[in-house]
C-alpha cells in the first residue's frame, strides 16, 4: 500500500526530458542536493557534453555527492542484477557509473556569487546567495535575441531564515518572470531556531545513563550544522555526566562533506560563523571529534562500549552505516535514537517516530526500547511566509508572470493562490 502512494506521488517525476541530451548547450544548478543534481552523469551518458555552471561551493560538494551517488547505483544494479540473475532474467544496468559522473564532473564551471556570466551568445545569468545549503543560489538570467531581452529568475530552493552557518536568502531586484519553489507554500514552521539546549539535555542524560545517543543525519549540510551546536555545548559545558563525550561522525561521505565546509568559506558564511573562523575558532572541530572513512572502524563503533554520540548518514535510516548503529542500539532502554530532520512516510525513520515496537534490520527482529526523540529541528527551507518576503523584494510593476514548481500537488495550487 505504502508504495503504491508513494509511486502516485511521484507522477511528475523522471519525466523524459523533451530534447536529445546532446542538444542541451547549458545546465545551471543552483545547488548540490541530489534531487537537483542528481541526474546529471545521466544527461552525459546521454550525450551531453555543454557546461554545467554552478557556484564554486555547489562544485566541490558535487565532485563528492555525484561520485557517491555513482557508487550506490552501481553497488545496488549489482545486487539486483544477481537477484534477477537467480530468477533467469538480464542483468539489471545501473542509472549511470562512476565514469558517467566524472564527465558530469569535467564540465562543472564554477562561478562566484553576483558575477555576471556571459554562458553563451545571449545568455547572461548571475547567482545570488539563496541560504538554502552551501554555495546554493538563485539564478537571474538575461536572455537576449536580436533586440530584445527578457529577464527570468529561478529562485532554485529558497533558505530558511536564522540557520546556523549560512547567511538569509538575499533578495533579487527585479524580473520579468520568476520560478519559485513552493515545498512549503502552504504552512509555516512551528520551530525554534536552536535546539542546542534541548540536544544537551539529551546527551547528559543518555551518556549518564551509559547509553549511545545515535542520530540519523544527512551527511551534507544537517551533519555540519549538528557539529557547529556540539562544539557550542562543548564551548558552555553544558553535558554535565560526562564533558569530553566522543563524537563519531560515521560515513566517508559526511567526512569529505565536513571538509569542503572547513575550506575557505569567506564567500559562503553568516557573519556569527565567520566571526568565528576569523577567531581561528574551528567551527566544526572540538576534542573528542572523529570521523570515520573505514566499514572496519565504523563496525568498532559498536564494539566500544563507551557512552558516545553517532552521527551517522543517511537521514531517513533507509541506506547505509545507520542500520547497525540502529541494531546495536534501539533494543537498549538506556540509548537514545534522535531525529533532526524531515521523515518521508514510507522510510524507517517515520515508521520509528510513529512509536513502532519492533523493526526488522538485516533480517532480524529488534525491539525497540532506545527513547526515540524528534527536534522539529531547523528546515533548510523557507516557510511559507518567509517565501512570500522573498517575492516581495521584486517589483509587481515588472513581473508579468510567477510559475509555481517543486512542491506537492496539493501545495504548489495552495501557493499559486496565494
């Protein structure tokens, strides 16, 4: 049942694009999240060999992301391929290879922040800081022919206000036809903007109690945002039972994450963080910190039986490293399992917010008895209000049209409405 609506949900997805791959002269992605990007290698294993342009920290996390990303659909064709081997059918062909996403790779132009870009003959374009992920951007675009030029900005995803680390969306001027996201049109987030206090509170507990505090991060954008709250609890002291806790951030993608966010930001952050990085303060780093490359020191994890707190990828428990830490953990009452970020209905994640007994992982039934804790942490999305603020900085005397996308069905309607 679950799928089917799911599946249903997803009518407009993966739509055959209306033009041979190796037509397309150009791509501009505004940031690095997989469902923007993802597609990309793709589009060169269909034959398109034109430029991809995009702001330099957008770049550096795709080179990772997209290699990622590669793995997973190799590594998954092959276990379906022998499933489909056993049954005598054909090998089943993945998405796209590792080879596919270093051509993707090959055309990436990075460009800076609110420099006009001439891309091609008639096509000026300019990327503004959106404060939605890491070097995400709006992207104004100029499009001359003959004598005439039109203007259409896509605001790509649009930030949320007040997130740790990134600056606010920055507004645009003007255009004649804007393309705005709409995820949330039709609600506004009942949030706090920190939830430092509430994190600490957990950890002193669990780790006083022996327990593991594990959370189920997305290794891009959430995980550093995580890192720059427990160097703040760190910083105050605020874990009382045991004040030099260990932190494993468990997954080689978050690693190489956490790293481009240590590089040179100065283009990238709000001025709270880079305040701090001019302090010489590492704004992810504090004792106790340790992330893991390796599938052998990520299984001695779970060996130690020290009190400690896992981040681990992925952030809807659906893939990866955080299934074991969920079986070594969940069945223990003095562990803690915290969740700071959307659960899909249909993923492990919701199916253990909505205070399920037991879950079935590699095979075997485990009780769940860990206190399972949800921060309506920080969305990295505006709101609907917060959307509506950012369309007002255009002026209504020169836009003539305002095209809703990238929301579901019953909210994008909502939002044009509005």
């Amino acid at each position: 049942g679950s799928e089917m609506c799911i599946r249903d949900r997803d009518i407009f997805q993966n739509v055959p694009l209306p033009v041979p791959a190796n037509a397309i002269e150009a791509v501009f992605l505004t940031h690095a999240h997989i469902d923007h990007s993802g597609m990309l290698p793709k589009l060169c294993k269909d034959g398109f060999r034109g430029q991809i342009y995009a702001t330099e920290a957008t770049c550096n996390l795709c080179r990772i992301m997209l290699m990622d990303s590669a793995h997973i659909q190799e590594s998954e064709a092959q276990w379906r391929t022998r499933k489909a081997e056993r049954a005598g059918e054909r090998a089943v062909e993945p998405v796209y290879d590792t080879n596919d996403a270093a051509a993707a790779l090959r055309l990436l132009r990075p460009c800076q922040y609110n420099a006009a870009v001439q891309a091609a003959e008639g096509i000026i374009i300019r990327m503004t800081d959106i404060g939605h992920l890491l070097g995400s951007a709006a992207i104004e675009m100029w499009l001359t022919e003959g004598k005439q030029t039109r203007k259409i900005v896509f605001s790509g995803d649009v930030g949320n206000v007040n997130q740790p680390l990134l600056r606010d969306p920055q507004p645009v001027a003007e255009t004649e036809y804007l393309v705005i996201e709409s995820t949330y049109g039709d609600r506004n987030h009942t949030e706090v903007w920190s939830y430092t206090g509430q994190l600490a509170q957990i950890i002193d507990e669990t780790l006083g109690n022996g327990g593991n505090v594990v959370i189920p991060s997305f290794a891009v954008g959430r995980t550093q945002e995580l890192l720059y709250f427990i160097r703040q609890i760190k910083d105050e002291n605020l874990v009382k039972s045991v004040p030099n806790f260990n932190v494993y951030v468990d997954s080689p993608l978050s690693k190489a994450a956490t790293t481009i966010f240590c590089g040179d930001l100065r283009g990238y952050l709000d001025k709270e963080a880079l305040a701090l990085v001019q302090d010489g303060t590492h704004m992810f780093n504090f004792p106790g910190l340790h992330l893991t490359e390796t599938v052998d020191e990520s299984k001695a994890l779970n060996e130690d039986h020290t009190p400690k707190v896992i981040i681990s990828a992925s952030g809807m428990c659906d893939a990866g490293r955080i299934r074991h830490h969920l079986k070594y953990n969940l069945w223990r009452a003095d562990s803690a399992v915290v969740f700071v970020g959307f659960q899909s209905p249909g993923t492990l994640g919701r199916t253990l917010l909505d205070g399920t007994p037991s879950v079935k992982l590699f095979g075997e039934d485990v009780a769940v008895r860990a206190k399972v804790v949800n921060f309506q942490g920080l969305s990295s999305h505006a709101d609907h209000d917060h959307l509506v603020d950012w369309i007002k900085h255009f002026d209504p005397a020169k836009t003539t049209h305002v095209f809703i996308v990238h929301g579901d069905r019953e909210v994008a309607p909502v939002f044009a409405e509005t």
